[in-house]
C-alpha cells in the first residue's frame, strides 16, 4: 500500500469510529432485542422443560428463570459491556482505504455475524454463570464446584478475552490482503 | 472456505494463527487465581496510585483504599478490565505475534506498556471527572467511549509499531 494510502488510513480512523458510534448507537435498540432473545433460545435448546427468561430492559438483560418466584433472583446486566466491541471493530474496518474491493461488503458482513455469535454466547455464559452462583441454595443444589469454575472461566474468556481481542483478530482475518498491504507486507507470502 | 484456506497460507493467516494462540495462553494464564491475586490485583492497586498521584497533581483530595480511588467530589472502583492489562495484552500478544527481531519486539513491548499504561491513565482521569461533572454520562463514557477508545489506540499502536519500527 502506498504510503498516501497510510496516511488515508489515520486520517479515515477517527471519522470511521465517530460513525461507527453513531451507527452503533442507531441499532442499538433493535440489536439489544434481537441479542436477548437469541440468547434465550439458545439457553432454552438445553432445558426441558425450557426455563431461562433473558428479557431486554433498555440496554440491559434481565436474567431469571420461569419455574422460580418472580421475587427471586433476577440479574441485570449490562448489554453494552458485551457488544460495544462492534464499535472499534467496524471503525477498523472502514477505515481501511479500498476496504470494499474483493467481496469487501460480504467480507464487513461476516465479520459482523462472527462478533454478533461472540455476543450470544457471551450472553450465554453469562446466563449459566448466574444460575450456578447466583441463585443461593437452589445453584449449591444443581452445580458442582468443577461447573462453577468451568462457568466461571467461559464467563471471563467471552467478556474480557473474546471482547478485547476480537477486533483486531476479524480485522487482520477478514481484511489481510488490505490490512498487511497498509502494515507494508504485501508482497510477502 | 476457500478463504480461510487462503487466509492461513498467507503471512496474515499465520498472523492470525499465533496472535490468537498467544492472546488464549495470554489470558489463560491472567485468568488463574494465584496470578490474579498476586499480580493482576496488585497491579490494579498500582493503577489507581498512579491515577491518585494524577488526581493530586490536578489538585484533588485523591486517597486509595485497595482498588477504589476517592475524592470528597467522587469515587471510582478499578477493576478487571479498567486496569489496562487487556489493552497492554492486545498490543504485546501483536508484537509478539508479528515476524521482526526479537530486539525490536522488546522495544515496541516496552514502549507500547508505557504508552497504554500512560492512555489508560487520562481514560480514569477522564472519568473521574466525567463523574464529578456528568455523573449520568459516566456509564456511556466509561463502557462506550473509553473503553472504543482503548481497543482502537492498542490497535493503532501495533500498526504503527509495524508500519515505522519492526520492519526498518
């Protein structure tokens, strides 16, 4: 990549991530529903009966379950904390010179399915970490000390290590030829 | 598929292969319990002394109480995930990832730590004083701005690391 094309680059970034902001906060609503309600049906697939309610709230989960007291445990939970990674990753992205060339837009498209299956699961393990920690007696009776730290440690990897690193992971994955040609190393293979 | 079977052919694809590799030991190895006792919560209490010495130099009545920073005005809790170790983690697992000189990685990993260690500090400062005056804006500052903010600096820095340093 010429360097005129370098300079492009750190010049596109910060209008790229004021837009990805804003489109983020757009979708944000319609996005929130759709995350909690997939999130819901993929806990529900391993219940019979199917039990887990993960429930949208502005931009929070509430997680609880059907067979349980509408009093008792009920976690909220910070949705933004799971798919505000969306943002620097899209901003990376547009912010490439030519980033639409080659299947560009489909290339954008999977890399966005692959961070939105990030957030259901994310969700996800955080639905099942609930249930084995947060719901007094009835977590002691139904997890082991081995689901706990197994859940635990799912929990951790998709909300710090998945979240963080997921950005730069699907952009270099999704964009190489255009991302190692900007980093000077495109003739190399 | 074919793709993929491209990507991994491709010095990106190798890349990939080993920056995920390194970032999974990476936060693996952050994640067990006597590393997390004894270096990640140490190192967080060291995050909110540093940004207690920032406060006092703004002139703030800035005290730490384990990994809370107060003030009369306002008091933040740095946790997992405001320390900057993930960000720090995101660029060195990149640099160690990338093909150069071992001489050079140590420079942009010894450089690159300071740099984040330096943006994480304003990213607390900031929200310390996003709290004192915006208090209702704190939430969306902290999780959208800042935390946007450090993933896209840590990512600039790698890529500016390769573009100047580790390939000269």
């Amino acid at each position: 990549m010429p360097a005129p094309d370098r300079k492009r680059f750190w010049r596109r970034l910060p209008w790229a991530l004021a837009g990805s902001v804003v489109l983020w906060l757009v979708i944000r609503p319609a996005y929130n529903t759709v995350l909690t309600s997939t999130a819901q049906g993929l806990c529900r697939l391993f219940e019979r009966p199917p039990v887990t309610q993960v429930a949208c709230d502005g931009e929070a989960a509430i997680i609880g379950r059907s067979d349980m007291r509408a009093d008792s445990g009920r976690l909220r939970y910070s949705l933004t904390q799971i798919h505000f990674n969306l943002i620097p990753a899209l901003a990376l992205a547009l912010a490439v010179p030519g980033w639409t060339r080659r299947q560009g837009w489909q290339r954008l498209a999977s890399m966005l399915l692959l961070l939105a299956i990030s957030h259901v699961l994310s969700l996800f393990w955080h639905v099942q970490f609930f249930f084995a920690t947060g719901l007094g007696e009835w977590s002691a009776a139904n997890y082991g000390p081995v689901a706990r730290e197994v859940l635990g440690g799912l929990r951790y990897f998709f909300d710090i290590a998945v979240t963080f690193t997921l950005p730069l992971l699907l952009w270099v994955g999704f964009f190489h030829e255009r991302v190692f040609a900007l980093l000077g190393v495109e003739r190399e293979g | 598929m074919a793709g993929w079977r491209e990507l991994v052919r491709t010095p990106a694809g190798r890349f990939v292969a080993v920056y995920a590799l390194i970032l999974t030991v990476g936060f693996t190895i952050l994640a067990l319990r006597p590393v997390n006792d004894s270096v990640v919560n140490r190192y967080t209490t060291f995050v909110a002394h540093e940004a207690r010495l920032a406060l006092s130099l703004l002139g703030e009545d800035a005290t730490v109480q384990g990994q809370i920073l107060s003030t009369p005005r306002f008091s933040v809790a740095i946790y997992n995930g405001c320390n900057g170790l993930e960000a720090i983690l995101v660029f060195v697992c990149g640099v160690l990832a990338f093909p150069a000189a071992v001489k050079r990685k140590l420079i942009g990993v010894a450089i690159g730590f300071l740099a984040i260690q330096a943006f994480n500090l304003v990213r607390i400062v900031a929200l310390f004083y996003t709290g004192v005056y915006k208090p209702e804006w704190f939430g969306a500052s902290h999780v959208l701005v800042w935390q946007s903010l450090v993933i896209v600096f840590a990512v600039s820095l790698w890529v500016l690391w390769v573009q100047r340093y580790a390939r000269s």
